[in-house]
C-alpha cells in the first residue's frame, strides 16, 4: 500500500465519518453486550475493583469449567469515551473456547491522561491475573490496541510475574506512534504534550523479550490506521519480538471486532493461539 502525505490530521483518526450507518454501532453493541451478560449468568463477575475510582473495575467472565488461561479485552474510544458494558459480547468467543476473559474499565481523558491510563490498564490485568491461572493473552481494539501494546514494553508497567504469563497481544486497530495525535483537535482532552506522545508510544519503546504481538486490522480502514499496524509491527520486528501483520479484507473500523463473538472467528482463534510463544 502506497502511503500519501496527510494534510487533515482530524480526517485521517475520523472514523465515524467514513463508516455507512457509524452512529448505530454503539447501540447495538451495548444490546448485544447485555444479552450476552444476561445469559451468562452467575458466571459473569461484575465490577471487581482494582483501584479507589469509579471507572477502576473490571468484568470477569468464566467459562463452565476450569479456564485454560486468561483473556483480557481493552476496549477502545480514543481514550474519551466507552464503558467496559458495550463489550461483553466480545468475550463470547475466547470464552467458548474455555478461557475466562477480563474486560476493565479505566479512567478517561480530560480527568486522566494517557500514561495514567495505561497504568491503569496495567493494574486491572495485574488484578485479574491474581484471579485466574494460566497464560495470558492479550487484546485490544483502537486505543485499546495501544494500551495492550503499551503493556509489554520494556520499562516495566505490568509486573514481571504477570507479564511473564502473557503469550500473546493482539492489537486490533491499534495507534502506536501518538506523535500525530498532537496535530488532532482531540488532543484538547488527550492534552499530549511531545515528550509523553514519544514516551507512550510502543512504536518508539521496546518490546519485553519474548514478545509475541499479531497487529491487526481491516482493509477498509482509514488509510493512517493500516500504517499505524505496520508501523508496530515492522519496528518490533527489528526488536526481536516475534510479530505478524494482518490486513483482514472487507473490514473497518467498527467490524473489524466481529470475529472474537464465535470461537471459530479469526480474531477468536489467532489470540488464544499461544503455540508460537517464545518466551
């Protein structure tokens, strides 16, 4: 794909604007979410806190017997908006295949800034690993994608016990390099200032050793979105970190998700797919 040089920074992250029918996703995810937690029963633990704050929970969902691992799912939003209830129904899949799945809440832009979120994510995985045994996979979609990704660099923020467990992270639409994020009207709430858009960016970090990351995302996304996944991927890469790009034909932004719902779907299968860990 040929790359072309961006003049509208605000167009180029403007999902909304380029997807038929953007405004009646949201919907029908949290319905979806709700009938899948409603079905789950008992086996749905809501709101287990890792932190003071009200946004610091996270949903334990479990499968009928012992979980072969854990799953955690982070959601996206720009790091403005979304609650962990509009997702729910994304755990179907890994939970289908027998592993329990973590979604958490976290604390949103103005009243937290990015790195205070990622620290946040970090804890909430730290929280619900103290939960389940087993390995620990990793996901997240849009700046959810960056938080996962963020999670294995190598300076640290998730614990060297728990970050020891995680064989595999799976960024879904994932921004990488926040540089670009300074041009955005956006950044009023992110308020990015250059060193932190270059001190949280996983694109400028490096890995853990033994990383293993799947960048992941749909071939009709906006174009700054495939860069923003190869961009990862091709620089890890050049870490050591053992990674695989994914353009998956026919998908954007907002249904590029859809497979982790079954356990046959193709983000379902490739992030519980741990037999490529090398660490």
């Amino acid at each position: 794909m040929i790359f072309t040089a961006v003049t509208d920074w605000d167009d180029a992250y403007a999902n909304r604007d380029h997807i038929p029918d953007a405004d009646g996703y949201p919907p029908r995810w949290e319905r979806a979410a709700a009938s899948f937690r409603d079905a789950l029963g008992p086996r749905a633990r809501l709101g287990l806190t890792y932190g003071p704050g009200a946004r610091q929970a996270l949903d334990l969902f479990l499968p009928e017997a012992d979980p072969r691992g854990l799953a955690v799912f982070v959601h996206g939003g720009y790091w403005r908006r979304f609650d962990r209830p509009v997702w729910s129904h994304l755990a179907a899949g890994p939970l289908a295949q027998g592993w329990a799945v973590a979604m958490p809440s976290y604390r949103l832009a103005p009243e937290a800034r990015i790195a205070r979120i990622a620290r946040d994510v970090a804890a909430a995985v730290e929280r619900a690993a103290d939960e389940v045994a087993g390995p620990i996979v990793l996901a997240g979609h849009s700046a959810g994608g960056h938080l996962v990704t963020r999670l294995m660099c190598s300076d640290g923020l998730l614990a060297d016990g728990v970050a020891a467990r995680v064989g595999h992270v799976l960024s879904i639409s994932g921004v990488h390099d926040l540089r670009p994020l300074l041009r955005t009207a956006m950044n009023a709430d992110l308020r990015l200032d250059p060193p932190e858009a270059a001190s949280e960016s996983p694109a400028l970090l490096e890995p853990r050793p033994g990383t293993r990351l799947t960048a992941w995302v749909g071939g009709d996304e906006r174009p700054e979105f495939i860069r923003q996944s190869a961009l990862l991927a091709n620089v890890w890469t050049g870490l050591g970190a053992a990674t695989a790009s994914v353009v998956e034909s026919g998908r954007h932004h907002f249904d590029v998700i859809d497979s982790l719902t079954t356990p046959d779907g193709a983000l379902a299968r490739a992030l519980t797919d741990i037999r490529g860990r090398t660490g």
